[in-house]
C-alpha cells in the first residue's frame, strides 16, 4: 500500500476522487445490467424459431456487446486516470 493513513483520507475526501468513484460505480452498474440483457437476448435467440425474429435478437445482442465493450474500455481507463 502507498501513501500514509492520511494520504489515504485525503483522496477519499477529496471532491475528484469521490466523482471519479460514484462514475465507476454507475458505470459497474449499469454494465451489469446490460450483461443481464444480453443474457435474457441470448435466451430468447436459443428459444425463437422465426428467422425474422432471430436476425433482429442478433442485431440486438451484437448491439449489446459493442456498447460493452466500449463501456468496459472506458472503464478500464477511468481505473487508470484514477488520482493518487
């Protein structure tokens, strides 16, 4: 661990660090949410017999995993961009 016990209180009181924290959270969430969708679509894909239908879940879950991806990037240089 880096930093002294108050190094540690300053950046969990500080004004940046708490935004930066609650943005990963929401975005935590919300990726979680849309991986449950993504689930559901891919449940939904397996049991649908009409093509039609089959091709608009596709498009739908090929959606899904784009934004995700793109969410989990942005995520991932939140966690680097973090303050010390």
């Amino acid at each position: 661990m880096s930093g002294t016990l108050q190094d540690k209180l300053r950046k969990f009181l500080s004004k940046d660090s708490r935004r930066q924290i609650e943005k990963q959270d929401k975005l935590r969430k919300l990726l979680n949410k849309m991986r449950k969708k993504q689930k559901k679509l891919e449940q939904e894909l397996a049991e649908e017999a009409d093509a039609e239908l089959q091709a608009e879940l596709r498009k739908d879950i090929r959606i899904l995993k784009e934004q995700r991806r793109k969410g989990l990037e942005h995520l991932q240089s939140l966690r680097e961009r973090a303050p010390e």
